[in-house]
C-alpha cells in the first residue's frame, strides 16, 4: 500500500536557546503571508493600510495567547502544570479557535474604539485570515501533533521519526488521514472563490465577506473533525472544536444575513482589483517520501 512517509521530528533546530518547530515556523510564515495579502487586498478597497497595520498588530498578539489559552484550558493536565508549561507555545500546543476568537474580537473591539472602518477591515482580513491558517497547517503536517484515523488512501501519512507525536500513533492506526492538510486545501480553494465573488458582488456589502470567511471555516473544521481523534466528545457526540464551530454559525450567519437585507453601500468606492490575477502563494515544504 502507498503511503507517504513523515521522517522528520517537530523540531528544527535551537537558536540562542529558542526552539524553531516546524510548527511555529510555519505559523509564522503564515502570519506574514497573511497579513500581505490583506495589505494588497486593502490597497484595492481604499480601506486604511495604517489602520490595517495597527489592527495586526493588535490581532496577531492577542490571537498568540489566546491560541495557547484555549489549547491549556482543553489540555490542564499535560500543560497546565508548570507556568513553563503553560507558556511553551514553540513546542507545540495551540488552538486554531482560541486564536480566532482572541485575535479577531481583540482587533474589532479596538477598531470600534478608533472608529476605524471595521466592517471594510473585516472583509480585508478574511482573504489574510483564511490562507494564513491554511499555511501554518503544513506545519501540523510535519509535526504530527493532530492525531487523525486510519486509512487505505494512497496519501496516508505515517511518522517514522521517533520523536513525533505522531510515531507511536502509527503502531495502533497505521496510516492515517492528513487531516489538517484537507482543512488547508478547503481553505486555499475558499479564499480562490471568494476574490472574485467579492470584487464583483460583495465589495458593497461591508463585512459580509468576512462573514461568509468565518463560516466556511467553521463549516471545513466541523467536518475534518470527524477523521481527527485527539478530543474527546462533550455534547451530543461533538468535540469542542465541532461545539465552537456551531457557535459560529449561529453567530455570523445571522449578521451576514442581516448586513445583505441592509441593502449595498451605494457610497462605497468601486474597488480597483490588483493589476493581473490575484498571486499564487507558493511554500516551500521538505519533499516527502513516498513508500
């Protein structure tokens, strides 16, 4: 049987005395890829780029601890036991929801109180937000932190490096799905879809767009969550993630629903899409074997 084979360990290497993963690199990679699509996107709606800046800076921050926060809340007794524990975010451990929650309701909360144009912000950062979580999801890949279920499939991953966590997974599941490369695929091909429904449609009905964001990514986490196996069901057979997810729906459907009803900005600028087609992001990711 195919299946393609993860020799390396989550860690990279140690710079005076920090440990890169391959995780936390790309999470980085992420963010800053993130935030540059956002910056061209913004140039193209007029919507403020030093009101952009200052709210990544606010956003990306918050989105950190609380990312951390919500993995130690779910997680108190494997990182909840030593304040060292509690802030070893470059080993690994975080909450793509907590990150979510924190950054976004942070960043708006701050627009509001600057009187920014928070709804134009919202729909600029969607087209940050989605790919940048596609990207650090090739780091979940590497590492082997999320767990997932077997399979026959040809692109199967197993974890030869003994100091994956995924290593000993591999001895009860076998291969398993790459579940959270499926969440980065679905995420790439949304935010493909939505530039051009956004500047031919959308663009007048400020913040529905992020809206619509926040709901395909909730509706693609809700579903991969069924091949993943590191959470344990709470309510009606639903893990937290899948519990947080339906939450969002019930949030943000309602408001893009009621922003629609609301009828288009007729006084918004007509946005002047980026010259050519929207850049591919291309990562470079460790060629793996296939055996």
């Amino acid at each position: 049987m195919l299946t393609i084979e993860i020799p390396w360990g989550p860690n990279i290497t140690t710079v005076g005395g920090f440990l890169l993963t391959w995780h936390g690199l790309f999470a980085a990679v992420g963010i800053l890829i993130g935030v540059q699509i956002a910056m061209k996107l913004a140039r193209a709606t007029e919507v403020d780029e030093d009101d952009l800046y200052t709210l990544a800076l606010i956003a990306v921050p918050a989105g950190i601890v609380g990312a951390r926060g919500l993995y130690v809340i779910e997680n108190w007794d494997v990182a909840g036991g030593s304040l060292g524990q509690i802030i070893a975010i470059a080993e690994g451990g975080i909450s793509v929801w907590g990150s979510l929650i924190t950054g976004v309701l942070c960043a708006a909360a701050f627009a509001v109180w600057r009187g920014y144009d928070v709804r134009g912000s919202l729909d600029v950062a969607a087209f940050g937000m989605l790919p940048g979580l596609g990207i650090g999801r090739i780091g979940d890949l590497i590492n082997g932190e999320h767990l997932a279920t077997h399979t026959d499939l040809p692109w199967g991953v197993i974890y030869t490096d003994m100091e994956s966590q995924g290593y000993g997974h591999q001895f009860v599941q076998g291969a398993v799905h790459p579940a959270t490369t499926y969440e980065m695929i679905v995420l790439l091909a949304v935010t493909v879809v939505l530039v051009p429904v956004f500047f031919r449609w959308m663009y007048r009905y400020s913040g529905v767009t992020f809206m619509i964001a926040a709901g395909a990514y909730a509706a693609t986490r809700f579903v991969f969550t069924y091949v993943r196996v590191d959470s344990d069901p709470l309510i009606f057979d639903l893990v937290a993630p899948q519990i947080l997810a339906v939450v969002t729906w019930l949030i943000v459907m309602p408001i893009a629903i009621y922003w629609l009803r609301q009828g288009p900005d007729e006084e918004r600028p007509e946005p002047i899409p980026p010259p050519g087609r929207i850049p591919v992001v291309e990562s470079a990711v460790p060629t793996a074997r296939v055996t």
